[in-house]
C-alpha cells in the first residue's frame, strides 16, 4: 500500500495495529487497523487522500475477512511486485541525471564527468547524449586525434584510422571532428573500396549536423562514379536529400547513378533539381537518357521544341531512341524529318547514319518492310550511304516478312557501292540468305567476295556455304568449295570435315567418305565427338559394321576421346539397321567392358533388336539392367510388354517369361499383354 500513495512508513504506520504476511498454504494475509482519528498534519497536507484511505480501509477489511487460496497468493504477490516496479521506473526518470541506455555522472558527487557508453549500431539517440558544454573539455583532445588520423590516412594506413575512430565512436568522442576528417575517409575509402565506410560516415556526418561543402560533394560523387559505386551515390543522396546542393556536377551524377542501377523514376524526380543549376545546352542530353529509360516521348518532344535550332546530333538519336523503344517508329521518323529541316535553317548537320538506322530498326521490329525501304530512299536522298548495320537490318526485316525480292535488292545494294565490303558483315549476310533459303544468292555474294580486293571469304564463310550444300545434297560442289578453301591458304578443320562426312552419307558414297576422312586426319586435322558419330552413320549406312566396331574401339587410344553412351548407341544402330544382331550385342558389350553405362535409349534401341532375333536371355539381361540397377533406367512400358508379348506367343520360354513379368511388376510398370494371364501361372498372374 505504500507504493499506492506516496508516503513515508512513519506516516502509515500509526494506521496499522498488526500487519501480518505469510504467504503459505494454509496462513491468510490479515490487516489490522487502530481506531483512531487521522493526524492533523497529515489531513492537512494529504486532505485529498482521505478518501482513498477510507477505500483501502475497507479493502483491508475485506482481506482480513476472506480466506485466500494458494494460487490468490501468489498473484497477489506479482500484482505487488509490478506495481512497484513500475512505480520505481517512474520515479528513477525524473531523477537529475539520469542517461538511458548508459552512465552519467550525478550532481555532488564530485569528479569529472564521465562520457556514456552507446551501443554501436549507426544511430544515437538524443537521450543518450551528454550535454555539448559538457562535452567541450575534450575539445584539444579530439583536434589531436583527428589529427593523427589524418596522418594515418594520408600514409595510407586506412585500416589503422578507422580502428582509431571507431573507438572514439563507441565512447561517444567524435562530435567534434571536423568535415576535413569525414572527407578524407571517405575518399580513402572509396580507393580502398570499402562502401560501407563510405554510408558509415555520411551519416555520422548528418548525426552532426554538418553541411558537406559543394567541393566535397561533387569530389565524394565524381570518385563513387567512375568506380561505378552508383549505389553508394544514392545512399548519399537519401541521407541528405534536398540539403545537397543545387550543382549540374552532383545532380548529373545521381541521375546517371540511378540509370545505371535501373531506378529510372529516381532519376526522372531529379531532373527539376538539374534543371535549376547552371546547365548548357549540351547538359541536356542527361533529359534524353532519362527519358529514353522512361520511354517518355511527350517529356522528351517538349525538351526538343524547348531546345529548337540547338539541338545536337547525340539528342536527336536519343529522342529517336525513345520512340522506336515506344514502338512508335512512324513518330521517329517525322522527328527525322523535321530534323533536316533544322538542318537547311542553321547549316549544320544534325542527322547522321545513327539516325536512320534507329528508324530503320524500329520499322523492322514493328514488321513494316515498305516503310523500311522508304527510310532508306530518304537516306539516299540526304547523301547518306547506308552501312553495313543498315543493310544487316533491312535484310533481317526482309527475311522476317518473307520477303525475297526485297533481300535480293539488299545484296545488290552491298554488291553494287564501291565502298570496301566487311567480311564479318558478308557472312552475316550469306548466314540470312542461307537460312532465308536463297543459296544461289549467297553464292552469287560469295563470289563477289573473291572478287573484291580485301574482303576475301574466311572459313566460317565456307563452313556456312559448305553446310548448305550438304543439305542440297550438292556434294560436288561443296567439295569445290573446299578446294578453293585451300587454294585461299586455309585449312579446313573438324566442322567442315563433318559436314562433308554428311554429304558422303547422304550419297552413300563410303569410299569416298573413308578418303576424306583418313586425308584430313593426315594433314593435322583432330576429329570431335560430332565427327566420330557422322562416321559411325556412314559406316552403318553402308554396311561396313566391323569398321564401325574397330573404329570405336581405337577411338581413345588414336584421339585421346572416350567415345561416349551416344556413340555406341549409334554403332548398335547402325548394326541393327542391317539386323547384324550378334554385331549389336559385341558393341553392346563394348559399351559394358569400358565402363559406360547404358542410357534409357540405349536399352530402348537394343532390345527390339534382341526380341526381333528372339534372344530372349540377352533381352532378360537387358531388362535386369534398365530395372534393377542401382539408379533404374526409364524405358518405355509398351516396349518391355511388346518383349513380354513376343515371347510368351513363340512359346516354351515360361520360367523367362515369369522373371521379365516380375521384374516389371518390381519396377511398378503395368503388364498390358494379352498373353499373360492366360499363359503364365496363376501364381505369376496374382
């Protein structure tokens, strides 16, 4: 009751007559009041308390009268224990002071003042702070640190210097650094590529209530730019905010900070602040970037109209930009247009090849080849050749929409000017034709590359030309092509090599297969996995299964290459193809014996074969290999039940047919035979 009220024992205790307080089972707690008036010092000073003294009288009463069980108790005694607790808390606040979260030195108790310890988490709380006069004594203390720091940092002794500030940080000395300090850590930071320093300091700088010079600024920004630390400039500017100051230099950087990291509203938000400082003309290309990002056309047109005869050739190309990313190609050009108008007024070119090909590419990609092409006579007419880019665009929007005799015109526009062909751009060209289906004329392009003076076909041309012809089935030609390979100084490799051994295939003409073969391993050229399963194909194709079976045999020993699961599979066809039944198990063997495993297409391929030939203990092994190996190989249900069903209709193959029959219903794969539950046991059925 003395924590209700606040009053003192020697002001309580002439009420209590006993005052008893056992807190066991079977005891009570009891109340016992004198029957006496109240004091008149006390009715004096505390006249407002009668009342409550009269309540508690009578809840007294009420305890002394009832009987508590154990668990009353016990609640009765947290009640009392928060009830003072809390009343504690609220007395010790108002105590003179009183520092949450730390230490302080009381008023009278002599010595100096202590300085609070702070959880270092990169905030302080006001409550936490010991008054700033106080703090002043440390003054001399804190210039002379700041100066060794400094000292450290010009050394290059980063690490020491901030192991410096940090203790001071923890104890709460570092309110009296000045801004020289803050910035040569956060330039030497930004070398050293600590970012999170960087953060650290800037707002131990706002915590001060420092105001960062435009000189610190635009160098802190500079630097985290060219280190593309883009994310630490916009760390920067949502510490400070609208306090950094008004400069094309900081503002040009948070813009082109928040571009970069793909914050394109960010940007746009700070073109006002950019706008207000002392921009030129040229400045404004940093409105274009931001709205090609936007794919704003209305805010960049206004920019332009705003700009007028000012305009620079990089702005047009941006405005054109925004408008092809819009996919409104058709506005871009009438941007065009109006550009060489601009251009009659001032003398100056503006539009360039850039421009057209924006155009050109945007009406490409909305599928308008005639406003492609009406792009490019507008070109022409403006004396502007088109480039290489140009043509590669028009003839992948010809191709695209099928277009032909539009693709034609291409090539003969690229054959026909006088300018210097590019062989990379050629064999881009002669890649569309060929994929396009106009082989006749990339050879028709091939053949003005030979004749043109440094623009000679290398071999990816002839890799690209030889592929085609393979597929035409035109193996005579290509292999023309490879001898005028040859005749240019290049040697053919092992795509060329494979592509041949497919034509060889196709025409079934193994000899000649086995020359080319043979020839182009002499003359240093080293096969891949590709060329070896193209000959694998050959050698099945006509026949010569022993050749593929010693072919793959050697195949490590004379190349280094482990054949793999793909290419036995290919020999085992290959065998099967013929029904060479005996040859397909050696390969499958082979397979076996050099420790590779079969796949699910190998299993797949060779057990057809195996019930074709109605060997029926090899398609067992076979099934005990796919269905009980240690990681199973997934085979197709209807193959194991057409093998289940060939070999219960021969007949006499029971006790072979009961293990497959098992061994599926092991491997959970449904039994569809209509054979099976009228020949196998009923055992075997159930």
């Amino acid at each position: 009751l003395c924590f209700l009220y606040p009053l003192s024992p020697c002001d309580v205790s002439p009420f209590f007559q006993r005052v008893t307080v056992l807190p066991y089972r079977e005891h009570t707690l009891s109340f016992s009041f004198i029957e006496q008036s109240i004091p008149f010092h006390f009715r004096k000073s505390m006249a407002a308390s009668w009342i409550p003294s009269t309540f508690i009288s009578q809840v007294a009463g009420l305890l002394e009268k009832a009987q508590f069980t154990t668990l009353t108790h016990e609640f009765m005694v947290v009640v009392v224990f928060f009830v003072s607790f809390i009343t504690w808390r609220h007395f010790s606040r108002s105590k003179p002071g009183y520092v949450r979260g730390g230490k302080a030195t009381f008023p009278g108790r002599g010595g100096k003042t202590k300085a609070m310890r702070m959880r270092f988490d990169g905030s302080r709380n006001a409550e936490s702070l010991v008054s700033r006069q106080m703090a002043s004594e440390f003054l001399p203390q804190a210039r002379a640190t700041e100066q060794q720091m400094l000292k450290h940092l010009e050394n290059r002794e980063f690490t020491r210097a901030l192991n410096m500030y940090r203790m001071l940080e923890r104890n709460g000395r570092d309110w009296h650094f000045s801004a020289d300090l803050y910035s040569a850590f956060i330039q030497s930071a930004v070398r050293v590529g600590k970012v999170d320093v960087v953060d650290r300091m800037l707002r131990a700088m706002k915590r001060s209530g420092m105001t960062p010079s435009l000189q610190f600024w635009q160098t802190t920004l500079k630097m985290l730019s060219s280190r593309r630390h883009f994310s630490a400039c916009l760390a920067a500017h949502s510490i400070f905010g609208s306090s950094m100051p008004t400069d094309k230099v900081i503002y040009s950087c948070l813009i082109n900070a928040a571009l970069e990291v793909g914050e394109a509203d960010r940007a746009s938000a700070m073109l006002e602040r950019y706008g207000e400082a002392d921009i030129d003309t040229r400045d404004h290309v940093l409105f274009f970037r931001t709205y090609v990002a936007m794919k704003d056309v209305d805010s960049a047109e206004a920019i332009l109209r705003k700009l007028g005869d000012k305009i620079t050739t990089l702005m047009l190309n941006l405005l054109l930009l925004t408008c092809v990313n819009s996919k409104q190609p058709k506005r871009a050009f009438d941007f065009l247009l109006d550009a060489h108008k601009i251009e009659e007024r001032v003398s100056e070119k503006i539009v360039d090849v850039v421009s057209y090909n924006t155009v050109i590419k945007g009406f490409a990609q909305a599928g308008q080849p005639a406003e492609c092409f009406e792009c490019l006579n507008q070109m022409v007419s403006q004396n502007l050749e088109p480039d290489d880019i140009t043509l590669g665009t028009l003839l992948d929007a010809c191709i695209v929409d099928n277009d032909m005799s539009a693709a034609h015109q291409i090539v003969n526009l690229l054959m026909g000017s006088d300018r210097p062909m590019d062989t990379v751009v050629c064999t881009l060209f002669i890649k569309g034709l060929v994929r396009a289906s106009c082989l006749p004329k990339a050879l028709e392009l091939y053949e003005e590359m030979k004749r043109r003076e440094g623009t000679r076909p290398d071999i990816v041309t002839y890799s690209v030309l030889i592929k085609a012809l393979v597929d035409q089935h035109d193996l005579d030609r290509a292999l023309q092509l490879v001898e005028d390979m040859s005749a240019a100084g290049h040697s053919p490799d092992d795509i060329i090599l494979t592509h041949l051994l497919e034509g060889c295939r196709h025409a079934g003409n193994h000899a000649l297969g086995k020359k080319l073969f043979e020839d182009m391993l002499s003359s240093g050229v080293k096969p891949s996995e590709f060329t070896l399963v193209t000959m694998l194909k050959l050698h099945g194709r006509c026949g010569a299964h022993k050749e593929a079976y010693d072919l793959v045999a050697g195949w490590r020993a004379q190349h280094g290459l482990s054949p793999s699961v793909i290419h036995y599979t290919c020999l085992m066809s290959g065998c099967l193809r013929t029904k060479s039944y005996d040859q397909a198990w050696a390969a499958y063997e082979l397979m076996c014996a050099n420790g590779v495993v079969p796949d699910g297409t190998a299993i797949a391929t060779l057990l057809p074969g195996m019930v074709a030939a109605q060997q029926w203990s090899k398609v067992i092994e076979l099934a005990r290999q796919a269905l009980k190996a240690p990681k199973p190989v997934s085979i197709p249900p209807e193959t194991l039940n057409n093998a289940l069903s060939q070999m219960l209709a021969v007949g006499g193959n029971t006790a072979q047919a009961e293990q497959l029959q098992a061994m599926m219903h092991f491997a959970g794969i449904a039994v569809t035979t209509r054979f099976s539950r009228r020949n196998l046991p009923e055992r075997i059925c159930q």
